[in-house]
C-alpha cells in the first residue's frame, strides 16, 4: 500500500494560509519508515472534491484528509466523501456520544446549563454526520472525532480537521494503532553530495548509467543556482534498495572523481 496526502482549503490556495501539513506528515511517516507516494491541493470545491476522493478511493492506498470536516458552509469533506462512495451521510452514534461530551464539557467551563436542543447544538452534530459505514477517529484534543472509510478499491481514508494541533495527533494514533505492521518493512538508502560548476547535461550520462547497471536505484539531482550566498551547485545522489544504492553511490562518487569534479558532503 502507498501512502497519500489530501489538504483541503481555499485558504491554502489562496496563500491566506501556509500549509504546514505537509512537511509534518513526511517526518510522521518517515519516523516510522514509511513515505509519502503523491499528495493533492484542493480548494473548497465540491465537485473538484467529489472526483478526486472518487479516484483515490478506488485505489488500495492509505489515505490522510485534512480539512474541511466541518459544519459551516465552505466545509465539504463528509458530503463529498458520501458521494464518492455513493451512500448517505448519517449521524454516527459514537460521534453524537464525543461531540455531547464536549458541549458538556464546554458548559461546564462556561458555569452555564447544557442545552443540547438549543440551535446551535443541534447544528453542532452535523460534525458526526459521516457516510454509512464510517468509523469514528479520536481527537484528543477536542472531542470532536474525525472519520474513517474503505473505498471499493480495498484502501482506507482517513478525514481529520484541518488544525494541526487535531490533525497531527490523529494522524499518529491512526498510524500507530492500524498500521504499525508496516513499519519499517522497506530498507532503504539515501545519499547525496553537492557538486559545483558542473552543468546538470554535464552530469546526466552519468546518472543514466548508474540507474541502467544498478535497476533498484534512483539518481537524482536538485540543481542551484547559487543564490543566498552560494555557488552554483547540484545536489547529486542516489536512494533506493540499499545494497544497490549504496554500490550506486560508490559508482557515481568514482566517476566523480574521474571527471575531476569539485564536490562536497551536505
């Protein structure tokens, strides 16, 4: 199974807000020896929405959601999760249960009587209205669960609230509780050195012949311009199956040397 990223947000495209999931979700993943495959950017758009998690979970992959599990208008994640898997929205009972607690909790604080037929309420339940069939997710946080679903493709989605303070903790738990048997199951290695004033086309032989006599490595290469105060620069390296990339690196670090090239550890 790969592992997928959806961020939800008008606020995210807009650049009203910088994404932090991301970056986030890449250090939780590989703290446990995994890696993200793809991620997706999604505006609050229905439709846009509706199609994508129709695609995604049609395939096997485990899937993290973050946003737009709300109750106000621009939210629409729970709506357009039911119709990607073309069943209805219901209110989950063990939501109902979560979400209670937190009005109880909140009036508790507050010094004030719950009421949880007064309109504001009743409108807070929307938040546990997932599609049929859902599982419950735990926010340690607030209360306020988020949702999980498996798609026809055999994959499960996991919805989480947009807040990184819910979403990141959840994300763990669901990892940790569900997936921990894939942990650190893929062997992998990573190596890279900086080399400077060498052209990128200068290089790219060379790359094209480590990956042709090593088939389980990947080369790879982020060139620089030299800004900030550096010189022109390619970050040059090799990742993959470990015995294969490793013998990779070796290959290219030799050939470097061949070449004369002037290169140096990150």
């Amino acid at each position: 199974m790969a592992f997928g990223l959806i961020i939800l947000g008008d606020e995210i495209l807009s650049g009203k807000r910088g994404d932090k999931h991301f970056a986030k979700v890449l250090s939780i993943l590989s703290a446990r020896g995994l890696q993200l495959a793809w991620c997706d950017y999604l505006g609050d758009d229905p439709a846009r929405i509706t199609a994508t998690l129709r695609r995604t979970l049609a395939a096997d992959d485990i899937v993290f959601s973050c946003g737009g599990i709300g109750a106000t208008p621009d939210d629409h994640t729970r709506q357009c999760a039911a119709g990607a898997l073309g069943v209805p929205l219901l209110l989950h009972p063990e939501a109902k249960r979560r979400i209670q607690e937190r009005m109880q909790d909140v009036a508790r604080e507050s010094g004030k009587p719950l009421d949880v037929n007064a309109a504001d309420n009743v409108h807070r339940l929307k938040m546990g209205e997932f599609p049929l069939g859902a599982d419950v997710i735990p926010n340690p946080f607030n209360k306020i669960p988020g949702f999980a679903v498996t798609g026809p493709g055999g994959g499960r989605h996991y919805f989480v609230p947009g807040f990184p303070v819910m979403a990141w903790p959840m994300i763990e738990s669901v990892l940790d509780t569900h997936h921990a048997h894939l942990f650190h199951q893929t062997a992998w290695f990573e190596q890279s050195v900086l080399v400077y004033d060498v052209a990128e086309s200068t290089l790219t032989p060379l790359m094209e012949s480590i990956e042709a006599e090593f088939p389980g490595a990947r080369v790879f290469s982020l060139p620089s311009v030299g800004d900030d105060g550096t010189r022109r620069h390619i970050e040059l390296g090799v990742k993959g199956d470990p015995v294969q990339a490793e013998a990779g690196f070796a290959r290219m670090l030799a050939a470097l040397d061949a070449m004369h090239a002037e290169y140096g550890a990150l």
